[in-house]
C-alpha cells in the first residue's frame, strides 16, 4: 500500500491532474466506461447483494451518471479565479481566490451501496484535480473486482 501512495503522490506532484481539459477527460472517459460497463455494473451488485435490477440501475447507475454530468456542465465555472474585494492594503494587487486541488484522496468503498458510495467520491476528486486511491469493500467482492 506505501508504494500505491507513493506512486499516486508522485503523479499528483507531476500536475498531470490540474489543468481542467485533464479533468474533463476523465470524467467523460468515467461517463463513457460507466455506459460500457452498465450490465457488468448491474451483474456485480446484483451478484453480491441480491438487488433488483432496476433498484440497482435506478440507485446507483442513474445516480452516478447523473453526477459526472453535474461536474462536467459546473467545473468550468468552478475552476476560474473569482475576484475578491480589495482595501487599501490590496488596491494595487490583483486579489482573486483560485481554487487549489489538495493532494491524494482515499475512498474507503462501502459494502451495501458498493458502486455509488465508491464513484461518487471519485467523481468529486477527479473534478478538484486531486489524485485518488479506491480501496473497495471487501464484502461486495463481484463489484470490487470490476
């Protein structure tokens, strides 16, 4: 696990995350996999928790794809510097608040909504530019291999 956190730090510290076509990328290739991969997805839960199809469609797929489009139709606007007031310290200056991504963000999947509960955070990390590690539950072990 030390060496996966290393590997993700370092591509972190690379700036390969940052800028927002990165970003965009992603999260359409996730939107674009998660389409693809919408049997397998349902297959998995279904295998692993017994859940209906549609309860598994409706709560998790629908859920998913609705947030990555959230981010893709939002991000551009949350990524640019907003202007702030200046006084008379700052009046000079060119003072603005540009949001930052943090780091390395670990996701801790749960067992009973396994897919949602583990992309739903990914998807919110991929938009801040953060790098991420996801460490599926254990106890959903059909969605955990996907």
């Amino acid at each position: 696990m030390e060496l996966e956190v290393r590997r993700v730090r370092q591509a972190f510290l690379s700036g390969r995350s940052r800028p927002l076509r990165f970003r965009l990328q992603q999260l359409e290739a996730l939107r674009r996999m998660v389409q693809e991969r919408e049997k397998d997805i349902l297959a998995a839960i279904a295998a692993d928790l017994c859940k209906s199809e549609f309860n598994v469609y409706s709560q998790e797929v629908i859920t998913v794809l609705g947030e990555i489009d959230f981010m893709l139709e939002n991000l551009p606007e949350w990524v640019t510097a907003k202007p702030v007031k200046k006084n008379v310290l700052t009046m000079l200056d060119e003072a603005y608040i540009q949001p930052q991504p943090l780091g390395v963000v670990l996701i801790i999947g749960a067992w009973n909504y396994p897919f949602v509960l583990t992309i739903q955070p990914l998807i919110g990390a991929i938009a801040a530019g953060n790098a991420v590690i996801i460490k599926p539950s254990e106890l959903s072990e059909n969605t955990a291999k996907m």
